[in-house]
C-alpha cells in the first residue's frame, strides 16, 4: 500500500489510488471483522492523507477533495473502533467513499493546468455539446477565433486573456457538467447569482479574483444534486 501513502503525500495518481483501495474494500468484504491485513494499511493511509497538502488537492477540485479527507478520517475511525460490530460495515462505507472521491479527482485531469488551453477549448466544445456561438460568448472571443481554437490544423491558440478566460471557464464547467446538462451549464453563467450581488458569473469571469468564487459555487451546485 506504499503507492497509496506516496500518492496522498503529492497528489497525483488519483485513478491508480481509487483503484486500490477498490481492492482493499474487496478484500474487506471477505471478512465478518477488520482483518490486520486491511487495518494496517488504512492507518497508513489515513497519515498520509492527513499530511497531504490541501491547497495542492483543492486545485485539482475541492469538493472530492473535501469527500478524500473527511472519508479517510471516517475510515480511521472505523479502524480504531475495530471491537464494535459495526466498525467492518462503517470502513466498507468510508472507503467506498474515498475510492468514489479520489475517482473524481482522476476525472478532473482533463482539464488540469498542464493542458494546452487550446485542448481545454477543444474538450469544453465536446463536453457541453452547445452551439459554438454559445460557447464563444462564454470565452469572451468571436466565433470565427473560437472555430480557429477548435481547429487542430487552424492557426493560433488562445494566449494571455483568452488562455486564462479558458481556463477560468474549463474548471468551473467541470464541477457543473455533473449537475447540468450542456444547456443548463451555459443557461447557470447568464442567470443572476445572489452570492455575487445579482450579477451574473458572465459579468465576473474577467476578474481573476473571482475564479474561487465561482468554482465553489459550481461546487455546491455539485454537492447539491448529489446529496
């Protein structure tokens, strides 16, 4: 289980991580009780995510990253209470929770910030599935520079402003994209926000400040339709 505490300490190989502790929670459930072979391991990953850098794990996205720390200190728990009958069923909880949430984190790489802010224009276009038009608004560009982006043979990619913009809109979209269809993402940028003092998250995007703002809020909208 040495990778899981190595992936906790910096971040990185969600998918490989959710993918053993899938294993682990299998070989739980071949158990009526918490077996040392499982115990030891949790507790290791239990430290190593408590000493994980939470800045680091909230860039990747913060809602599974809050749902990794709360189910690994769940796990824990359930460990240490390992003589109470219940204990076995809690761990199998917590730690399909953790695989669920650090999964998540995987599926957040696509639009990472060691993509080309042309590919993150290119995955915005297949994700949300509206007319470009649509999508250029949302950008801040016109239709025929949007097109260009989204050209793999055209010339130019968004740069400065534009890169930025692109990148402001991919994180935000991929916390709503689980929430929305392609329409109601675009339809959540135009509508008036009270959190935002009635303006509309189109009206902020220009202001980097605003960014975790939004990206919470897209969260919670999120966090919402999964509870």
């Amino acid at each position: 289980m040495s990778a899981l505490v190595d992936f906790a300490a910096e971040a990185e190989r969600p998918a490989e991580a959710a993918a053993e502790i899938a294993a682990l929670n299998r070989s739980l459930a071949a158990h009526a009780t918490i077996p040392p072979e499982v115990a030891g391991p949790v507790r290791e990953l239990a430290g190593g995510l408590a000493r994980s850098d939470v800045v680091r794990w909230a860039r990747v996205d913060p809602y599974p990253a809050l749902l990794v720390h709360r189910a690994a200190l769940e796990a824990l728990a359930a460990v240490e209470a390992a003589g109470d009958p219940e204990a076995r069923d809690r761990l199998r909880v917590a730690l399909a929770a953790l695989e669920h949430a650090l999964a998540s984190i995987a599926e957040r790489e696509p639009v990472g910030d060691d993509r080309p802010a042309e590919e993150l224009a290119r995955w915005l276009a297949a994700t949300l599935e509206v007319p470009q038009r649509e999508l250029a608004e949302l950008l801040g560009v016109d239709l025929r520079r949007l097109q260009r982006w989204l050209s793999e043979r055209g010339p130019g990619r968004p740069e400065g402003e534009d890169a930025r913009r692109v990148r402001a809109v991919a994180r935000i979209v991929a916390q709503l994209r689980h929430a929305l269809t392609g329409v109601g993402v675009v339809d959540w940028f135009r509508r008036p926000h009270p959190d935002l003092g009635g303006r509309a998250p189109l009206d902020v995007l220009d202001d980097p400040m605003s960014l975790p703002e939004l990206v919470e809020l897209a969260g919670a909208l999120r966090a919402t339709v999964a509870t």
